[in-house]
C-alpha cells in the first residue's frame, strides 16, 4: 500500500505544490501556503468502499425509502446543556465548545462523563495529566468510580484505543493538542486540527460515538484554526462570561439537531457549574428606589423568552467628539437610533456621551432592543426614572416607526409572570386576548412613546 505523500494547498486560489515556497506560484500570494496530506487512492470494489460508515452501501434512493425515525436522544442530566443541544446528545453527533481560558469547559464535560454512569465513556485528555484530572473530579465531588480516562495526543492512536474501547460518548481535551503522524507540522497549526478533526468526525459518524471537541479561541473570541472546523461539526457552543464570575453563558451558534442561538445559563460554585432554572432573576436588578436610566426588557434567546436590564448613562461630553459605548449591543445600531430620536423625538444627544450597558454579560442582537435603548438613555438624559413594574420592547425604524417583534405575547406572559404590571409594545404586538394583571400600552410611534413617558 503506498504512503501519505505531504504537499502543500494555496489558502488563496486552492493550487497544489510538491514544496514550500513563500509566494504561490498560481496566483502569486505571499505566504500562502498551508502543509496537508494527500491520501492515496482506494480501491473500490462491490458496494464498499474505502472511509465509508460501517454497513453503509453505495445506492441512490428517493426520499420516500429513507427511514426519518429519531434515534433517542441522550440525556446528559444537565438541563441547561441538553437545552443547548437541542433536547440532548444524538448518537454520531460532533459537538464542538469552545471558550475563554478557566470559562468552565473542562468542567462542564467533566461532570457531564460522570454522572453518565449508565454509558461507557472515554475522556481524553492532551493538556492535562491524569492526576490533574483526578484531582479535579475530587474537588467538584465527583464519582470516578467508571470514568476512563486517557493522555494520548496522537489521533491515530486515540482512535486505535477508542476502536477497543467502543465508547458511546467520547471527549477530545482539546482539539490544538492533538496531532496526525501523517503530517510534520506542530500541534494546534492549521493543517494539523484540520487533518485531526477530520479522522474524530469520521470515526465518531462510523461508530455512532457522540463526540465532544474542546476548542481554544482567539483574542478576538473566535475558535482558533481553520474555519472549516466549524463546518465539519455538527453542533458548537460557545461559553461566554468573565472568568472570575459567578455565572456563565453556554450559547449555541450552529446546531444540526435544534434551534440556534440557544442559550443555556449556569453558576460557578464549589461542586462546579450548576443550571439556572430561571434566569431573568439573575438578570434583573431589584433597585430600592426608582432610577433614571434603567428599562427592562424581554428578548428571546433560542426558544426561551429572557427578562434584561438595559441602562443607559448620558452625561455632558468635555472631547472633541461624543462617545458612543455599548456593552451587549451593536454600536453602530446606537449611533443609528441616537439619530432617529432626534429626527422624530425633537431629543439631540450630539454633545452628549452615551454608554448603554445589558446587565449580567447577555449579548443582544435582535431588534426589540431599540425601543428600550432609546427610552433608558432619555431617562438617564432627563433624568426621569421610569416605573419599576414597566417592562418595554420593539424594533424602531428610521422613519420613527415602532415595528413589531416575534413571539410578542409569550414576551407579556413571561414579563406577568415576574409581576411586571405595565408594558409599552408595538401596536402589532397588541395581545388579542388581555395578559391577567397587566397594562398594555400598545404603540405606531416613537414620538407617542417619549409622550407616554414624560
């Protein structure tokens, strides 16, 4: 059987070369040029075929013939995670989480293996050692008594030992340590997580082994390596919150088998991450006295409706040019909406700062913000604090219209449920049947919305 051969593909224009060289000869890009491997050929013979899933043949079938029986899904007695997932693990599914240093990923799939006493799992470790690992399930109060663990960096060889050990849920600690013999490269280069992942995702569809890849990021907080690696997976996470805080966000930015943008909350404690059943407690802050500058808001992360605290503070600016600062919103959306509040609310800020900030580290990105951003920073502007029972939200428009948002009567019911008893929405977010206990004050514009509040 011949051998991997090694050459070298131009990230720019796709072209192959047998040596390294700094400019691509193809296109002529500097620096291009990225270390793989190329596979020799296999024969094909029948209905086989050479990395094909296992019992699998070659055939082209209707719609109609293929079975579209859920598998049961895998519950990983963490509620928040198996919210994230989708309802839990799906058997042959590559789960890929990524985060900060210290953010709590080892952590969560730690406890996870554990408590799956009922699986046969494997944790594989490249970054630490097994006394390290051991050390920390003694400290969170796990069992250990059927955790199987391995400190291997080499695929080929984790793979050999997974193909004996055949376990249903599998864990790569982290995917930047792991390597392919087949190339010369370092660890945690591009070629190598490329090749490595590529040879776990294969394994993981041909066993049905849920896998889980644990992913290093960058400063900006992108997974680092190849952007493929997010293409090959079916499902990544990312764990958000600071380090030395008390809560942390898991979020789900792609997944095959549920909604995305799911969000899961959890609480660093002394046993390690809990779930947060309800969130919007954590979120909001209980002042003693009214405040200018604060709004409550709904928004919807995934399927769940979510209560956040908005503030605003505006005070004189003393530069050349006013500062627009916003912690958990776009700030060019800020910009955009300071300027139609004053095109059709009479309300300039241009020699104002404005720092928006959404309380508990919750990044938002739909439009339903808009609305209670504008009238936190006309609170905090007129120094005017709204009621403490007012729960606001809608899309404002460049024209001064209040635009309706999805899901706008289940965002009342979760805000009545809190004891919220007012609540300014868009006029097409009316409920058409009236929300027990509250006031809804339904509106087209943003000029009737800055009446309604001074």
């Amino acid at each position: 059987m011949s051998k991997a051969k090694l050459q070298y593909c131009c990230t720019a224009c796709g072209g192959l070369h047998t040596k390294w060289s700094g400019q691509c000869g193809e296109c002529g890009a500097w620096n291009t040029l990225e270390e793989t491997v190329s596979l020799p050929a296999a024969k094909t013979t029948g209905n086989n075929r050479a990395g094909g899933y296992a019992g699998e043949q070659i055939a082209i079938r209707t719609l109609n013939e293929v079975s579209l029986s859920e598998d049961p899904r895998i519950q990983t007695h963490q509620p928040e995670l198996d919210r994230v997932l989708g309802g839990g693990l799906v058997a042959g599914s590559v789960v890929l989480i990524g985060g900060d240093p210290g953010i709590g990923k080892s952590t969560i799939l730690l406890q996870t293996l554990t408590t799956l006493t009922e699986l046969n799992s494997l944790y594989v470790t490249g970054e630490e050692s097994l006394q390290q690992v051991g050390l920390r399930a003694r400290r969170l109060g796990l069992p250990t008594d059927k955790l199987r663990l391995l400190t291997e960096t080499c695929v080929e060889n984790v793979l050999a030992l997974a193909a004996q050990e055949k376990p249903a849920l599998m864990v790569i600690d982290s995917i930047q340590t792991i390597f392919t013999d087949h190339l010369q490269s370092a660890p945690g280069s591009v070629s190598q997580i490329r090749e490595s992942a590529a040879k776990l995702v294969r394994f993981a569809k041909q066993t049905q082994t849920a896998l889980f890849i644990v992913g290093h990021v960058t400063k900006e907080g992108t997974l680092a390596g190849p952007r493929v690696l997010e293409h090959m997976v079916d499902t990544v996470l990312y764990f958000e919150g600071e380090p030395g805080g008390r809560y942390r966000i898991l979020r789900a930015v792609k997944n095959r088998f549920g909604a995305v943008n799911e969000l899961g909350v959890f609480a660093m404690t002394e046993q390690g991450l809990k779930g947060v059943s309800n969130p919007s407690a954590i979120f909001l802050s209980r002042h003693d006295e009214p405040v200018s500058g604060s709004v409550i808001m709904v928004t919807r992360e995934g399927t769940r409706p979510l209560m956040v605290e908005v503030q605003a503070l505006v005070d004189e600016s003393h530069g050349a040019a006013p500062r627009r600062v916003t912690l958990g919103l776009e700030q060019n959306r800020l910009a955009m909406l300071l300027a139609v509040l004053h095109r059709h609310g009479g309300v300039s800020m241009f020699d104002q700062d404005v720092f928006i900030n959404v309380v508990g580290g919750v990044k938002i990105s739909e439009t339903a913000a808009d609305l209670p951003l504008l009238l936190a920073a006309l609170s905090s502007f007129r120094n005017r604090p709204l009621p403490a029972d007012l729960v606001v939200f809608g899309e404002v428009g460049l024209a001064g219209e209040i635009r309706p948002v999805p899901n706008g009567e289940e965002r009342l019911r979760e805000a009545a449920k809190h004891g919220f008893k007012q609540a300014i929405v868009p006029k097409g977010n009316k409920p058409r049947h009236p929300v027990d206990g509250m006031k809804v004050i339904a509106i087209s514009r943003l000029d009737k919305a800055i009446e309604i509040m001074m």
